[in-house]
C-alpha cells in the first residue's frame, strides 16, 4: 500500500517572515518549498562584501521583548552570536548644550517597573527637572492605553505627547530619540497606537524588556547561512533567484505557482513578500479590498558607513541629540575588519539614520560633507583621523511608515481564498516593522493553515511558555 503523500506548501519570500514559516510548516510534517528572488535569505536584514568587509546593509537591533525573534535566534542555532545587554544601558551625548558636548545614560536598575527607570530619568541630564516629572506623569498614562483599541490607531503620537505635557525638548531628548529608531518615524508621523505598543511593551512590561541585542557577527551568518541549515534539516527546499510570476488555482482545487519556468503546485501558498508584490499575486477576491495594500505607505533608511585609520569611538553604540547623526555603532569586529591583514588598528562604524526621507536620495559626496564633521564633533578623537573609506546604503522601502490610520490598512494571515495565506512585517501583527513582527507574522501564517489542515500545532511562544 504506497503511503500518502505529504500536503505541499510553497513560501514565496525568503526574509524572516518567509523563513519562519517554512519552518514552522515543515515541522508539521508538511512538504515545503520556499522561493526567494534575491540570491540569499533574510529579506532586508542582510549582508554584504566590500573589500575587506563583510557589510550590514542596515544597523538592526532586538529588545529582550523580542520573543519572536529570540525564538528565530534560538531556531537557527545563532542566540549567542546576538546577546543581548546584561541591563539596558544607552549612552546619549548632546552636542549642541550650551555648557559644551554633555553626556547622559539611559539606564534601568534590577527595581521592578516604573522604578526600574527612575533613578535614570531623575538624572538624565537632557531634561530640566520639570520635563523629568511630566515624563514621568506621561509614562503613567501611557501604561493605562490599550494598543490593541482602533481609536488609538487614528490619532499621531505628537499630538497625545502635547496633550500630556511633553515640551518639544522631550519629544526630542527622549521620545524620538527612542520612537525613530523602533518606529522608523517622528512623533507627528507615528501612529498612537504603534507608539503606544512599542514603549508599553519595551519600558513598562518587564525591567528588562529594553535590554539591547545585536548581531555580533554578520546578519547574512544569522539570515542566510544559518537560517538555510535550519530549512535544511527541516527538509524545506529552498530556491533562490527564483521570482514567484503568478499565483492560480488547479482543476482539483490546489494552487499553482509559476516561478522561474518552473510549476510549484501545492495545497498551501504563503505570500511573504512586500506589500505592493503581494497586491501583484494576489487572486482576484482574496482580499475584500486589495487596493489597502497599496495604501501601506513606506519610510526609508539610511545608513552610513566610516572607516577610520584608528579607534575613534569606545563604546559599542551611542545615541546623538543636537546633531543629524541619530544612532552610532562600532562593526569593527562583527565586519571581520579587525582581523583582516589591513584592518589593524582601524574601526569601523555604522550610522543609522531612521526616517530618512529628505536625505535618503542624497549623493554620497554631499553626505560625506555633512556627516563627517557631525562625527569630529560627536567623537574628538575623529578630528585627527583620517578616514580610510565612506559609503551608504540606501533602503528607500526599508519599513512600512507607521502611520495614523495604517493599522485599518494592514490584513491578517488569513485571505478569503482557502489555502492562501500572507505574511510580512506589514501584516496585522500588532507591532511596528521590526524583525520582530516579520517572525510574527510567520507564525500566523503557519499557525492558520495548519489549524485549516487540521494538524496539531503549538504557538511558538507559547509552547516556550
């Protein structure tokens, strides 16, 4: 008697929402193949060779209350290629105070939450004594709203921020300087609800859901090396520079996927691909209004990269105020620049620029000009260094923009089409595009189609719970 042949599912995209789901399909016991367009996995948390270096496109980070992601780390074999802070600790200098380049940290103590920021904020030299207390008082408030309400969703985060005291000096020492990085969008552009979410979750949850993680080697050893060994010993088939063409129903009811001269039929399709390539995909009547899509606006990124002939800065990562520059990161050792026979003695550093819009098509030159001396003013042992080279990346789509409204825009995994399914970042997760919600929605996606097959399935989280 021949055994009955697994259900097949094909996973268009190979980002971290893709990868997610594949995995979780093929640990149901279901016959996957993952499709990707690019030549590697993980979307746009990647790397790249320049020479001697081994490139992030992109500075990206993950808090303790990255669960998710965790989970991805711990799933790929790569957690202690990423660790986390023993205890959140942000330098922020600001160089445009009156009394001269003034230094300040953000900092939590093991006191369970609010006091765990306390005595931080009362010292945060930033802020009068007066903006302290309304942060303080606002914080308060901020716990009591559900991020979850639709009210919330249409309202800009600026505008709550005034009706709650905070002086544009606040906005800038203190929300933006946090909210930019984790939304990818000021204050005015920011969705209360999102913003509502991400400091809820991140401050006022745990003492230690703020606590910074990063990769410390390469995103592409974390995304694409070892993510395809994970599908591997899965048993997913992976195809890179593969483009999923079309998307259409067979004679006996399954879907078939036309990609790269090559017929993928399967009884579940995930869509983990943009929004607007989704859109593209889509069958007609999948979605009761597809054109939502695209009206999921984008924010870029901008990063810059410096490397210096010595080491100009000691810390792993500081924040700027009174500066364009907003975050700054040391890659010297995670580029693989200090052990190259031409890297001794020189450092490496990666600045992020979030929300990017009025720079991110910018020429190099023009940048270069700008940035470099914000740096020497930032960081005074750059002022005699000479800088051995200067690049940028560019992600002029690098997240959906946060806002007011957008979460209206965004869908669940499940379409009205029975077997099909969409993931991403910009799917209804709840949370801002972050790897975080990518792998989220990687789990909605795998988590409705088995409940649909009727196989047994345990939420990720939940099951570490």
């Amino acid at each position: 008697m021949t055994a009955p042949q697994p259900e097949r599912a094909v996973v268009v995209g190979g980002g971290l929402a893709g990868i997610t789901a594949a995995l979780e399909l093929a640990d149901a016991g279901l016959g996957v193949t993952l499709i990707e367009g690019r030549p590697r996995l993980g979307g746009l948390a990647f790397s790249f060779r320049r020479g001697e270096l081994t490139v992030d496109n992109g500075q990206h980070v993950y808090l303790r209350c990255c669960t998710a992601y965790g989970w991805f780390l711990d799933r790929v074999g790569g957690t202690h290629l990423a660790p986390l802070q023993d205890r959140l600790d942000v330098p922020v200098l600001d160089v445009a105070h009156p009394g001269g380049p003034r230094l300040g940290r953000l900092r939590r103590s093991a006191l369970p939450v609010p006091l765990h920021l306390a005595r931080s904020l009362a010292t945060y030299p930033h802020l009068s004594l007066a903006e302290r207390a309304s942060v303080g008082r606002a914080a308060l408030a901020l716990k009591r709203l559900d991020p979850a309400d639709p009210a919330l969703d249409g309202v800009d985060f600026a505008t709550w921020l005034g009706r709650h005291g905070q002086s544009a000096r606040t906005v800038e020492a203190l929300w933006d300087l946090v909210g930019v990085a984790t939304l990818n969008a000021t204050a005015p552009y920011a969705s209360l609800g999102l913003a509502a979410m991400v400091f809820k979750t991140g401050l006022l949850s745990e003492p230690g859901a703020a606590d910074i993680g990063w990769a410390h080697v390469p995103l592409g050893e974390l995304h694409d090396t070892l993510a395809r060994k994970a599908l591997a010993s899965a048993g997913v088939r992976v195809e890179t520079r593969t483009k999923a063409d079309s998307l259409s129903r067979t004679e006996s009811g399954a879907w078939r996927v036309e990609a790269g001269g090559e017929t993928l039929d399967a009884e579940v399709v995930v869509l983990a691909v943009p929004q607007r390539e989704a859109h593209d995909l889509l069958p007609q009547g999948a979605l009761d209004d597809p054109g939502k899509l695209l009206d999921i606006g984008t924010a870029p990124i901008l990063n810059l990269h410096v490397v210096y002939d010595r080491k100009v800065l000691r810390q792993p990562f500081f924040a700027a105020l009174g500066s364009p520059v907003q975050w700054v990161f040391d890659r010297t050792e995670s580029s693989g620049l200090a052990d190259s026979p031409g890297g001794q003695g020189c450092q490496y550093l990666a600045v992020s620029q979030s929300a990017a819009e009025d720079e991110i098509d910018e020429p190099v030159a023009a940048l270069r000009a700008r940035y470099l001396p914000e740096l020497e003013r930032l960081l005074p042992a750059a002022r005699g260094a000479g800088v051995r080279d200067f690049f940028v990346t560019r992600e002029r789509t690098a997240t959906f923009a946060p806002t007011p409204g957008v979460g209206r825009l965004r869908p669940g995994a499940r379409t009205n089409a029975p077997g099909l399914y969409l993931a991403g970042a910009w799917t209804a997760t709840g949370w801002p595009a972050t790897m975080e919600s990518a792998v989220r929605s990687g789990f909605s996606a795998a988590g409705a189609a088995l409940a649909v097959l009727g196989r047994s399935h345990a939420h990720p989280l939940q099951e570490a719970a």
